[in-house]
C-alpha cells in the first residue's frame, strides 16, 4: 500500500520552469512556502529554521489554506496531507542554506490506523534518503490533539526511532496541555500565536509566562513562539527566555525559490518599530 501511495503522489506532483516542485489537486495548484524561525542569540536573532506551509492556488490566485483544507474530501485527505509533506521536502534544498532545520505538520486524526500512519512515517524516513537529507533535521508538528493518547505515544516513538523529532503544537489551547507533553515528552513545545498574543495584553505578562517557560524547560523541551506580531510580543518572548521564535514581526512565508537572507535580526531594532514586517525573503 505503500509504494502505491508514493507512485500515487508523484504522479501529482510537477516541476515548472525554475525547477520547483508543485502539488495538483483538482483545480489547486500547491506550492510549498516556507516561514523563518529563529534563535535568540545575544542582540540578534538568528534564522535556525522553517516550517513547510502549503500556498494554494486556484485560476492563478492564492487561496487562503484553510479554505483549501476544508473542500478536501475525507478520502483524499491522506493523499493531499503525504503530497504536502513530499513537496516540501523535495523543495526544501532549494532554499540554499546549510544547517536549518525543517518543520512539517503532522495531523494524526487523517491516519488513525496505527499501520498506516507508521507506514507513512516510513515512507517519508525513505523520502529522506532519497533526497539526502538527514532524519535530524526534521521536526514533526503534531498539530491535532484530540487524537488517542496510546497512537500519539506510538508515532512519536516510531519519529524518533528514526532520527525525528517531535515538537506539540498549539501548546495553550484545547488538548495542548502539559498533561500531554508529559505523556509525549517532545523535544519542542510550540506556544500557540493566539493564546500568546491574548496573554500578552495583561499587563503582569512576563511575571506570569516566565514560570510557564521555566516548566518546559524542566520537562526537557526547548520552547517556540509563534505568532510573534508586535514588538511587545517578542519582548514578552524574550523576557521569559524562550529558546525560538516565529512571526510576521520576523518573517512571513515566501514561496520555494524565492531567495533566502540570511542576515540576522536586530533585537533593538524589532523591538523599536511598530507593527512593521522585517522581510527575510527578497
């Protein structure tokens, strides 16, 4: 079931002109884009990643993701989820720089059959060497938690077995809870965009995040924020110590091929404007 689920893929997937990779799905065209996460480091911060995001379009113009999301069949959702996760990994080496990891999202409810999703996982681990791309480099977003408990335990077991690691998304919101990242232990607890910018409205802010980073860290999880917008967001961030960060504040998503800066971002400077995108992407 496998191997005809890659031929499957591959026969949907296309190159255009420049060499990047693209996605059919009845009338979308999908293109994989790629937003920028960054460390901290002294007065900078540092590009260290970026998460594979799917831009649909259709009669040549974006449609907004969700939108794209929600018109696919449940039987096709396997297909279009593996197929988003192929172009991301094909196109990822077009970025063209060295050492920065790759997040992808992982939703274990459009696979709850325990050996199809570990088939799955198989089947992207092949992807890897097929591409030569290390299992190290990877980050699974596990970005749907009503899933069973015992499943989540297994495919994160089978990631890591493989050299992948885990990040739970949406930490602040619905099953993201510290409950289940005892169960999970994953390796990156990702702090969810909304929560975080109505946190950051209290006036006690950091008083109060600081401790919550601090928790993480005990558990042995390096903690993202993502959702970073405005300049009191990445200072709430900071303050607490959070070890990534993400964010139109920083860099929004730009499609493969476009070409990436890797120039480091002041601190002071975000932290003095007001509201306004600093473009990683030419």
């Amino acid at each position: 079931m496998s191997s005809e689920r890659r031929r499957d893929v591959g026969d949907a997937i296309f190159v255009d002109e420049v060499g990047i990779e693209y996605g059919v799905h009845g009338d979308f065209r999908l293109r994989s884009a790629y937003q920028p996460i960054f460390a901290p480091h002294g007065h900078f911060l540092h590009p260290v990643a970026v998460e594979g995001l799917i831009e649909p379009h259709r009669a040549g113009r974006p449609v907004a993701p969700q939108a794209f999301f929600d018109s696919v069949e449940a039987t096709d959702r396997l297909f279009v989820e593996t197929m988003c996760r192929v172009l991301h990994l094909r196109n990822f080496p077009n970025i063209g720089v060295d050492g920065l990891d790759l997040f992808f999202n992982y939703n274990p409810l459009v696979n709850d059959h325990p050996g199809r999703a570990l088939a799955e996982i198989r089947l992207m681990s092949r992807y890897l060497g097929e591409l030569g791309l290390a299992p190290g480099m990877l980050v699974c977003e596990i970005t749907e938690q009503a899933a069973d408990d015992t499943l989540l335990a297994r495919l994160a077991h089978e990631m890591r077995r493989d050299g992948i690691r885990i990040a739970i998304d949406d930490f602040g919101t619905g099953h993201s809870t510290e409950e289940r990242v005892s169960l999970l232990k994953p390796d990156i607890v990702k702090i969810d965009g909304g929560w975080f910018a109505e946190f950051c409205r209290h006036a006690a802010a950091e008083r109060f995040f600081r401790p919550l980073v601090s928790s993480l860290h005990d558990q042995d999880a390096r903690v993202l924020v993502e959702g970073i917008e405005q300049p009191n967001h990445l200072r709430v961030a900071l303050d607490a110590g959070v070890d990534l960060l993400q964010g139109f504040l920083l860099a929004r998503p730009a499609l493969a091929g476009t070409l990436f800066k890797e120039e480091p971002l002041a601190v002071d400077a975000l932290l003095g404007r007001d509201n306004n995108v600093v473009p990683l992407f030419g």
